[in-house]
C-alpha cells in the first residue's frame, strides 16, 4: 500500500504542474514552414491601481521576449516578427465592422440561427415582412445582425478585459480561440469569426502558422501568508501555468499544450511581498490592499523568473510531445 501511495504522489509531482487536453498534429506541424508569434496573454492579476497595472504590463513584455528566444531555439520552424499586427489588433477591436463578421452572421440569419438575444419587436416585424415586404425583411436582418455583431464584441472584450497583454502583439483569448465543448452559441461564433480573421491573416502575410501563448496566473490572499516584512509589507504568493497553440495558415490546430493546471502543484513562488498594510499601535495590520511591485524589485525579478522556467519547460514538453511514436 505505501508503495502504491508513492507511486501516486510521485506521478501528481511529475503532472501537477502540467496541463490537461494535449494535443498534437506531427504532420500540421512539419507543414510549418514560417510562423509568428501574434499573441501573449496573462491572466491579469492586478487592480485598477496603475503601479500594479504597470507590473503586469511589463510582465508580458517580458514574456514576449522570452518566448521568442525560446521559440527560435526550438527551431520547429522560422519564426518572424508577427507582419501587420497593428491591423490585426484593430480589426479583433472592432469585430462588429469586419466584413467577416458581417458575412458569418448574414448567413446564420438567413438560416434563422443567429446566437445571442434577438429583439422580440425585431423578430415579429421579420416575421411580419416575411410575408408580405422581402426588402423590408433585408433590412430587418442587417439591424438584427447589428445588433448581435456588438454582441459579439462585447463578449470578446469582457473576456480580455481579465487578460493583459503587450502592446505591439494582438491579444487572443485562449478560451475563445480553441472553441472549448461549453461554449454558448454566440461563444462559438465568435470563435468562428475569429478563426476566419486569422486564416485571412495568415494568407495576407503568406505564413504556415501562427503562434498564440497563454501564461494563466494568480496570486495568493493576504490570509495565506499573514507575515509582515519590510516595514509594512505583507507576504502571500503568486503562481503562473503556460501553455501553447499553433494552427496552420488553413486554421488547423497544429499543437494545442492544453488547458494549463492551477492547483497546488502550479509552478508558484511563496512569501512574496505583494500585499502592503497599516500598522497599528498595538502591531496589527490593517487596511491591507495589492501592491504587486515591491520597493526592492524582488517581486518583479521572481514573477519573470517563473515566466522563463516554465516557458523553458513548456518547450521540454513540446519536444517530448513531437517525439515518433514508437
């Protein structure tokens, strides 16, 4: 029985820190002949606070340039700076003009399956024209895809709202990007339109692939570890989990490293002083809030340092992954 129970928590230590749902396509990945890297994303675990904003913002930064060394040792393929990305970025921003957009919800409309919340008053005056005005009924559905296109556009932003990314890539929710099983409808559109953005993308600046990278984060509670250090500085922790697609110029997913895992085997960094508080006379603290950027630097320099050691082993891993099958 011990030995059992060691072999178990031997295998947690080994895959706790890893993620679930790998998948990869060797023959899409030797399609690849030149690839960029358009999007890094971190789960944001700042406030509205701007210093600590700014912490987070230079974090993924950071990570950019991590990544791209990594991904040209890697040497599966040439990667290039992402061609164009400011006119990505500008047309992800404002899905509901796309054309794309227009087009996919033009035909879910015409097949009466357009997603989201339809406005009833619409919906009986299509009813209604239906019958007797088909010029009328045309610019039912225009307005009905109006409003559903903002729809759309809201959802995206709702979800990068809790991302942070850096300024000179587009910023790619990983959710929305791989279609995941619970998606709503209106989720799954998104997700189209999306795709076909990319394809698009990838045609226009004549690449095989591209590369999205997702670093999910969080950061411990002020309870976790109520220490006080520095003066008025109060530890807890902060953990990051990495993960990696490639898809083809085609839209295929060539490498998916899967959702990344979040418990307490999550690559993390303990007593970190992220938390600041007010002493009282009687040395309670108090008034604890977020202050992710410590005086010294300390806390930066660890965040960073755990970007580059589990990007390191995100690339391990992929390695392992693009190995024959015996």
């Amino acid at each position: 029985m011990k030995y059992i129970l060691c072999i178990l928590t031997l295998s947690l230590l080994i895959t706790g820190c890893a993620s679930t749902g790998l998948r990869t396509d060797h023959e899409a990945v030797a399609q690849i002949k030149k690839a960029a890297l358009i999007s890094v994303t971190i789960t944001d675990i700042a406030d509205d606070k701007a210093h600590n904003k700014k912490f987070t913002k230079t974090a993924a930064e950071h990570a950019v340039t991590t990544y791209t060394k990594e991904l040209q040792k890697l040497g599966l393929w040439t990667l290039v700076p992402a061609p164009g990305i400011q006119e990505l970025k500008d047309e992800i921003s404002n899905l509901a003009e796309s054309p794309i957009t227009q087009n996919v919800l033009m035909e879910l409309a015409n097949k009466d399956q357009l997603p989201g919340e339809v406005d009833p008053m619409l919906m009986a005056q299509a009813v209604k024209a239906y019958f007797m005005d088909k010029a009328q009924l045309e610019t039912i559905k225009q307005k009905m895809v109006s409003d559903v296109a903002k729809q759309v556009q809201d959802g995206i932003h709702a979800v990068q709202n809790r991302l942070v990314s850096p300024d000179n890539l587009a910023c790619i929710p990983y959710s929305l990007y791989l279609g995941f099983i619970d998606q709503t409808e209106l989720q799954k559109t998104a997700n189209t339109i999306l795709e076909q953005i990319l394809q698009n993308y990838c045609k226009k600046h004549q690449l095989d692939g591209i590369v999205t990278v997702f670093i999910d984060s969080d950061k411990g509670e002020p309870k976790d570890i109520r220490m006080i250090t520095g003066g008025n500085r109060v530890l807890s922790s902060f953990k990051i989990n990495p993960t990696m697609v490639v898809r083809t110029a085609s839209g295929k997913v060539a490498m998916n490293m899967g959702s990344p895992r979040m418990d307490d085997l999550a690559p993390m960094k303990l007593a970190m002083p992220i938390y600041i508080g007010d002493k009282s006379e009687r040395e309670l603290i108090t008034n604890i809030r977020l202050d992710l950027a410590s005086p010294d630097g300390k806390t930066a320099e660890a965040y960073h340092e755990l970007i580059d050691k589990t990007a390191g082993k995100l690339m391990i891993r992929i390695r392992e992954a693009l190995q024959p099958v015996k």
